[in-house]
C-alpha cells in the first residue's frame, strides 16, 4: 500500500469494491478522507459496523460527480466483463494529478484465475497495458507480485500505477 500512498496523503480516495473494508481501514489510520463503494449487502453492512463511509455501486455505475486523488482498484477489474468500460468511468474521477491503482491476478499460475466462473478479464501484462492506454490513462510505475501458496503452487498479480493521460 505504501509504494503508491505518500504522494495522495489527506487526500480524497475511492476503494472501488471495498469488500469488508481492509483497505479504508488502512486508508482512515493514514488519515485519508476514503470512501468505499460495492455491491455485496453483508460487506457493506460489515463496513458500516467498523465506522467507514460506504456506499452501494456497481463498478460500471457513475455514481458520483466527486473527483478523487485516489482511486484504489484491487482484485476488482478481473469481475468485470467490460474494464476498458470501467477504467474510462474511473478516468472521469480522478483528480487533476490523481492516481489510479490496479491490481489484477494472472493468467495461468496455480490459481488459475482464468477458469474462475466470476473472473472475466484475465489478461496478460501487455494486454492490460493496451486497455489502460486506450482508457486515456498512463502508466507511471507497475510490478509484478509474485506468492507462493498455501497448497503448494505460486500465483502472480500485476499491480499498475496510472494517471490521466496528458
């Protein structure tokens, strides 16, 4: 979380698919002004138990007007049947000078997030490359994160840092 983080602190930040909030957590004790948005009724209730703001949004929703320095999108993009769709409507969000974060499993490590019946986007790295370009965004940093799993396999995620194109 810190590799992205000090360049956005006290900033506006949008968790897109917050889950159960383990990030705005992580976002509120940095002290950033962050709010969360997902679909899943027992998360969002379980958010609003711990304090957070949360909000019901479907990722390919508009929801706000409101701009944000940072929008964080982890383990979120590969559900989606459409991310170039997505990744534009993130695009409007940010900020001027904003940052964008992505995280995304990949293909064809033990996980094999590719034959989850709820991913639909597992894409190489170029391929993820070419759909944030065509989205209008840059990518200013990326890494790949590499685990080994409990059950005796790795699994890798790409991990980009992105900007409004100029």
């Amino acid at each position: 979380m810190d590799w992205v983080l000090p360049s956005v602190k006290g900033k506006q930040v949008l968790d897109v698919g917050c889950g159960q909030g383990v990030a705005l957590v992580e976002f509120g004790k940095r002290g950033y002004n962050a709010i969360g948005t997902g679909v899943n009724d027992a998360d969002l209730e379980q958010c609003r138990e711990k304090g957070l703001a949360v909000v019901k949004a479907d990722m390919h929703e508009n929801h706000t007007e409101t701009t944000f320095d940072l929008i964080w999108l982890r383990h979120v993009l590969e559900h989606s049947p459409v991310p170039l769709y997505v990744l534009h409507l993130l695009r409007e969000r940010l900020s001027e000078g904003g940052l964008l974060y992505i995280e995304v499993p990949a293909p064809d490590t033990g996980a094999h997030h590719e034959r989850n019946a709820n991913h639909y986007a597992v894409h190489t790295p170029s391929a993820w490359v070419a759909l944030i370009l065509k989205a209008g965004l840059t990518i200013t940093d990326g890494k790949q994160i590499d685990l080994d799993l409990s059950i005796g396999c790795k699994d890798s995620y790409y991990a980009f840092i992105c900007k409004k194109a100029a």
